[in-house]
C-alpha cells in the first residue's frame, strides 16, 4: 500500500486513506484506488477474543457464530457467508454488533477488568515474595489468580 494517512483518532476504530496500486490482467495497464480501511491493531483483536470468552454464552446464534469462526477460527467474512448462507454485508454487521454488545457487557459486568487486576495483584505478591514463600504459595496464587 502506497501513501496511506490515518483518518481516525480513536484506536478502536482507527481507519486509513490508502492508495494501491492496482494492474489489471493485461499487466500493461495500471490504476490507482484510494479506498479507505479498518486497522485492527493485535491488543483490539486479543481484547475482543478475550471477551467473546467470557461473554460468549451471551450473544444470538448467528452473532455467537460469526464471531467464533472471525476471531478464533480466522476465517474470512467471505467464507463465513459460505458458510452460514448469507452475504459478507450481513456477517459485518453481525461482528460489529456482537463487538459492541461485548463492550457494553464489559463496561456494565466488567469481568475481564476484575480478572485483569486479580493476576497483576498476584504477579506483584508473588515479585515480592521470597523464593522459599514462593515455592511454597506460589501455585496457590497462581490458582486465585486464574
């Protein structure tokens, strides 16, 4: 991708303006597009996996669905569509809105965060330990921080 700017300034939803070049089958004659794309860093995706895990007995079917195939699977919306029997612009739709009733699960229950504070605690306790008190309680904290 050639000349692409960033468009957004919210990271979740942080997009690009980005030129491609783009040859056509007689490779002689070429083009340039700008379209303008999603950018996903590798925190959003392990975010969203993480609360899909815990959230995932929330969702609809064909959101629950989605999702699973999306973001453990990796699989494209193209061959979601296949799968389910329903087009590209339905699968996004549902993935967005499965990601948004994820959030707003998170915000309201907010089970990860807990989670999140429960190990950085334990990692902490155990920093301060001994190595004779970790030997001896360290799988137990590893146990609660889980």
């Amino acid at each position: 991708m050639n000349s692409c700017r960033q468009a957004g300034k919210d990271r979740s939803k942080r997009t690009e303006w980005c030129q491609v070049k783009c040859l056509t089958p007689l490779r002689f004659l070429c083009y340039t597009v700008t379209v303008q794309v999603m950018v996903m860093d590798v925190a959003n995706v392990v975010r969203i996996g993480e609360l899909l895990t815990i959230y995932e007995a929330l969702l609809a079917e064909r959101p629950r669905q989605c999702m699973l195939l999306y973001y453990h699977e990796d699989w494209t919306l193209a061959e979601i569509a296949a799968e389910i029997g329903i087009s590209r612009q339905a699968v996004h739709d549902n993935l967005q809105r499965a990601v948004r009733e994820l959030v707003h699960w998170e915000e309201t229950l907010q089970i990860e965060q807990a989670g999140r504070r429960r190990r950085e605690s334990a990692a902490a306790l155990l920093a301060r330990m001994s190595p004779a008190e970790r030997e001896r309680y360290g799988a137990a904290i590893a146990a609660l921080a889980e």
